[in-house]
C-alpha cells in the first residue's frame, strides 16, 4: 500500500494546477497584482512550506536510512531543484513589490520567472511521480509508507502557516475561477 507517495502525488495535482493558472496568468498584460502575490503565497506555504516539507524533512530523510544518497542521485536533484525553484519564487516576489513602486518593466521578469518555474517543476513532478517516488515504494515498506502518511497527514493539518491543505486546494481553486 503506497499511501505516503500517493499523497504526494496527490499534493503535486494541485501544485500542476497552481502553475496552469499562474501560466494563464502571463497571458494578461496587467494581471492583477493581488492574483500574482495570492500565487506566490500558495507557492511559499503549499508547494514549499508544506509539499516540500513532507520530502525534505519526512520523505528524503527515510530514504536515506534506505541507502539513497541525499547528495547525489535523485534526491540530491530533486533538493537541489526545491532550491532552484525558490529563486524563481523570489524572482517573482521582488519583480511584483517593483512593480508596485512604479517600475512596470518589472511585469516581464514577474512572467519569466514564472515561466522558468512552471518549467522547473513540471519537470520536477514528472520525475517525482515516475522515477523517485516508484524508487521509495520499492525501498519502502508497508509499515514504512502508513507511518510516513500519518506523518504526512499530521504536518498537513499542523504546518507553519495554519492552513490545512484542504485551505490550499479551495484558495488555488478560487485563482483558477479568474483564468478560466
């Protein structure tokens, strides 16, 4: 029963959906700010503060104690795409508080660094969900996966922001209503 991996393949729908709306979003040549600001906030307390979480300080660690290297091999590219991905969030946030003082050549480099993220973790998910989390479901076992779920359930109803992710999904769900 792979009920920890699901999970997070679960989480990484709602993250691809982010990303479609906030693609939908550089279509518009003055989005609003407070779309652009409500992405990056889902970004920092969803796919990092509370996805990446799971991985980095539950997933990636059980997986170390099963032989995988957290240095190199999968997990070593998969931290150091969490890395990259937040600098195409800060990229984002900076460019958005220029384009609030006036500088609206800023909006180009808000869309870039959209892009460049959108591209990161749509290929990041995909290796996720096909190589490494197929990996951890082999290296793990039953009892292994239930207990990492449980963990997985208790960060998501107790994580730094104090929002479950059911808040996430309902505040990712109220963008794509502006985009469709």
């Amino acid at each position: 029963m792979n009920q920890a991996t699901q999970n997070l393949e679960d989480d990484h729908t709602y993250i691809l959906r982010l990303i479609d709306v906030m693609e939908k979003m550089t279509t518009h040549a003055s989005p609003e700010i407070t779309h652009l600001e409500e992405a990056v906030d889902l970004i920092r307390n969803y796919a990092d503060g509370l996805h990446h979480a799971k991985e980095e300080n539950l997933l990636f660690p059980l997986l170390g104690e099963r032989g995988f290297s957290s240095t190199q091999g999968p997990v070593g590219v998969m931290l150091q795409e969490h890395r990259a991905g937040r600098e195409f969030v800060k990229g984002i946030s900076e460019n958005i508080q220029l384009l609030k003082e006036g500088d609206l050549s800023a909006l180009n480099m808000v869309f870039a660094n959209i892009h460049g993220y959108g591209e990161l973790l749509q290929n990041h998910i995909y290796k996720e969900n096909n190589m490494l989390f197929r990996m951890a479901d082999n290296a793990f076992s039953d009892s292994d996966q239930q207990s990492l779920y449980q963990q997985f359930k208790q960060l998501e109803n107790l994580n730094k922001s104090n929002q479950t992710k059911g808040d996430f999904i309902e505040r990712i769900a109220l963008l794509e209503q502006s985009y469709n």
